[in-house]
C-alpha cells in the first residue's frame, strides 16, 4: 500500500474521498466546520506537491435523489476560503469527466454530491427487501455500483480514502473505487491514517485503568460496542438517553422520559454480564427532570427511578455527575462516544461537561482520550474544551464499528491487492 508520505503527487491528478457531511443551518450556513478542518492536511498536501484534487463526499440522506438541501454547492465557498485556492464545483458527480481532465496543477474541483446517485450506496431503490424481485434487483444494482466507481476512478491518477467517518461502509466512492487503482496508486489520506491509530491505541494498547463512557439517546444503537467493551473495560459509564431504559427496567418510574421497551430485558442482560466481568457499570442515579422538551422548560432534580408522571429526564443529576467523574480520575485509557443529556439546551448540558471535565483533568495527567462521534465531538466543541483531550474522531458510526471489532471496508479495499 502507498502512503501519502511516499507518493509523488507531481502533475497527478488525485480523486480524494473527504467526510464533508457537515451540520448546517436553514440558511445553509455551516455549523461546525470540524470535518473539513480535519481532511485539510491531505488536500494541502497533495496541491503542495503540484498534484491537482477531485473533492467527493456525500452530505445527509437524499436516498439517491437530487435534492438541493442536501448540494455540496452550499460549501464549496468555505471548502475554497480554507483550502487557500478557489474550488470548482461539479453540478454533476458522474459527468465531471471533462471538468477533471482541464485540471491544471494546484487546482481543485468538488463533485456534487454522491449520494444523488443511488449506486453509491448501493441499495436498490423503490423496492422492499420482502419483494420476491428484491435479490435481483440488489444484483443488478451492485453492477451499477461497480460502473459509477469506475467512472469516478477515470477522472484521477490516483485515489485517497480520507473519510473515517464512512470507512464502515461499502460505497462506491469509499471502497468498490480501490477496485480501479493497483496497490501503488491508493492510500489512506492523513486523517485515516490517525484515526486506525487512535482506534488501535484504545483496543490494542491499553492502559489501564480504561474508562469508557457510552452516552445517548438508545441502548440498541450501542449495544454491539457494549458487549466488546466489556471484555477491555475498567469501568462503562452508560448515560443519556439510555439510562431510563435500565432505570425502568430495574422497576423504575421514568415518567414521559426516552425509553426502548422492548430492551429491559437486554438492559438488564448488560447489568448482569458486567457484573460476572468484574467491570465497574456506572448507571446515573438522579436526573435533570422537565416538564417540557424545551431549554425554557420548569426543571427539578429526582432520582432516575422516581421521576413524576408529565415530566422527562434531560441531563445527568448532580450525584451521577460526581459518579461519572469518579470513574475517569486516574483513569489511563478513555473513550467518549455519546452525550449524557440534551447538551443543546444550554440548561441540560452540565453532565456533558461534567464529563468533559473530568476527560479534560485525565488527559492532563497522561491519560490518552478519544472523543468520537457526532454530537461528543459538537458537545467537545461547545464547551472549548477541544485542546485538552488526545484525540478527537471524525467518524461515529465508523468508530463504533472499529471498537465493536469489526473490519472497516474502507480501510480494507485500500489495503487489498
């Protein structure tokens, strides 16, 4: 496999697969710039060697439609401002043949968004998986995925995988394209390369003690990573959302609050599995209780297993907060993946902080922390805190994945001969 270090990129023509799936509002105006920051190195680092770029990425979930919310167009003005040289947009990502070709080098050209086009997924359109024609309907769609990858690869010399936040997945543009460059024309960008070494300092290099907080809104999303955690972890924190689902389950009054009910049995099944493994399961035990989905809503402080009838949890309680703290100090391995309440809303946001701050106290110790995930990464964010962790993933669901110890497609496909 070549790397980005040892390749000459002089007058070549590099197609670069970025994450540029950012947050925007309804203005069109982007929100958190993180994932473009993070793919500059690679991109300045091939027009600095006089090689030309093809930007692609995919933004939202258009399901193989053109839909202008989701156009890459809205951000080529910020990508051009940050990348230092004015990029050209591609109205069409599977016409942009003539576009790539006038590339001159030091010059860059964004194709629109890839996802307008259902074979980059993959998934036939317009048909249930329960369709008897389904089976040949998926056939005949992954012979189209393979041409749209290969007209995407005849518009490069060269070809750079720099989307952790995909790499789980395998698209046209992040793994059947590898198919169309031999072994010395296809690398990892700067950014992969950083996050399969921070993914390997948290399963392969750890030490101890290892703290790993689990957040969000569902225990389902979380429970693969859970389960492989639990034979690596010192202490799981499991937070947000998802600790009213355990609360009920242990015969808990949750009142309006987020609950999966047909997981009980599966949150109760955790409970047991961390206690025959010796892992220290930290549950939060108070709330941040609502009468309303709302940063103006009337709030109270009650245990998660006693909140009142019209009334929600929001945010970690005061006493869950010293608990999850208690469990990162001295902690020398760190995983962050998933807020502890609805951070957004200024007024339920102290548990995240609580967390952050604690992570923030480790890593000045020594302890190496990784924050992944979208809304840990934007809590992170929030709260400036950005500087005093180890390391910060572009990638949510792709870093999930890797830790549940699964193999990353897209880090596959470059690697394959």
């Amino acid at each position: 496999m070549a790397t980005i270090d040892s390749y000459d990129f002089k007058g070549k023509r590099a197609i670069v697969r970025v994450d540029f799936n950012v947050p925007l509002d309804e203005n069109g105006k982007i929100t958190d710039d993180t994932r473009i920051r993070g793919a500059l190195p690679t991109l300045k680092k091939v027009l600095a060697d006089g090689g030309s770029l093809v930007i692609m990425s995919h933004m939202g979930k258009p399901k193989g439609k053109v839909n202008p919310k989701f156009s890459l167009s809205q951000i080529v003005d910020a990508v051009s401002e940050k990348l230092g040289v004015p990029v050209k947009f591609a109205p069409d990502c599977a016409k942009a043949a003539e576009a790539a070709a006038a590339l001159k080098p030091g010059e860059a050209l964004m194709l629109e968004n890839l996802r307008f086009y259902p074979e980059e997924e993959g998934k036939p359109v317009g048909i249930e998986k329960e369709d008897p024609a389904y089976e040949e309907a998926k056939k005949a769609m992954k012979a189209s995925q393979k041409e749209f990858a290969k007209t995407l690869a005849s518009y490069a010399d060269c070809y750079i995988n720099d989307a952790f936040g995909t790499a789980h997945r395998k698209h046209a543009s992040t793994a059947v394209i590898a198919d169309y460059f031999d072994a010395g024309n296809k690398m990892l960008g700067y950014l992969m390369e950083k996050e399969v070494k921070a993914v390997d300092n948290i399963l392969s290099d750890i030490k101890r003690p290892f703290t790993a907080i689990m957040g969000g809104s569902k225990v389902s999303t979380k429970i693969g990573i859970i389960e492989n955690l639990m034979d690596k972890v010192d202490n799981l924190i499991l937070c947000g959302g998802m600790t009213f689902t355990f609360a009920k389950a242990q015969g808990g009054k949750i009142g309006n609050s987020i609950c999966e009910d047909d997981k009980l049995q599966l949150a109760l099944d955790i409970i047991a599995k961390a206690k025959a493994k010796g892992v220290n399961l930290v549950l939060g035990t108070d709330c941040v209780a609502a009468d309303a989905f709302s940063n103006d809503a009337n709030t109270q402080i009650c245990p998660v297993n006693d909140i009142p009838d019209g009334w929600e949890g929001m945010d970690a309680g005061p006493a869950s907060r010293k608990a999850f703290a208690a469990a990162i100090e001295g902690a020398k391995t760190i995983l962050w993946n998933g807020p502890a309440g609805v951070f957004e809303f200024d007024k339920f946001a102290e548990g995240s902080r609580a967390i952050a701050e604690a992570i923030a106290k480790a890593t000045a110790e020594g302890a190496f922390s990784l924050i992944g995930g979208g809304d840990s990464v934007a809590c992170i964010n929030k709260f400036g805190m950005a500087d005093q962790v180890s390391y910060i993933s572009t990638g949510g669901g792709a870093l999930l994945e890797a830790i549940e110890g699964k193999e990353l497609p897209g880090v596959a496909a470059i690697c394959k001969k």
